[in-house]
C-alpha cells in the first residue's frame, strides 16, 4: 500500500500582484501560502477551486501585533 500526502487547499481569494488564487496548507513546501489558479488544479490540490470557499483579499491580511500585543 503506498500512502500519499494530500495537498488541501483553504480557501480561494484575488490578492494584488498574484491575482486569483488560494490559499494552500503549509504542506504545500515551497508553493506555500499561495498558489495561482492553474498551478493549483496542476499540482492537483484538493477539492477543486471552484469548490474552495471565497475570502475577499482584506480578510487574508488582517493586521496583528508583533507579540500579541505585549508591552
């Protein structure tokens, strides 16, 4: 029996420079975080972009502080 890694895919949103694409699991390696659409269904990502739920790009860069906030 031969195992493979699944490669999953979080969810699909449209950022500045790179355009559409999703969001992908850090087992991604060297894809990691973001793949372009046609790399995503090439590498064959799990479920199908168009399955994948949306998220507007302001939600993908939320701003936090360094160290949660600690003084």
């Amino acid at each position: 029996m031969r195992l493979t890694a699944s490669r999953k895919g979080l969810f699909r949103t449209s950022l500045p420079g790179l355009g559409e694409c999703a969001r992908v699991d850090m087992s991604a390696g060297d894809a990691a975080p973001y793949l372009e659409r046609d790399m995503y269904v090439l590498l064959g990502f799990e479920p199908r972009f168009e399955l994948l739920p949306e998220k507007p790009a302001s939600a993908t860069a939320a701003p936090r502080q360094p160290w949660g906030g600690l003084r």
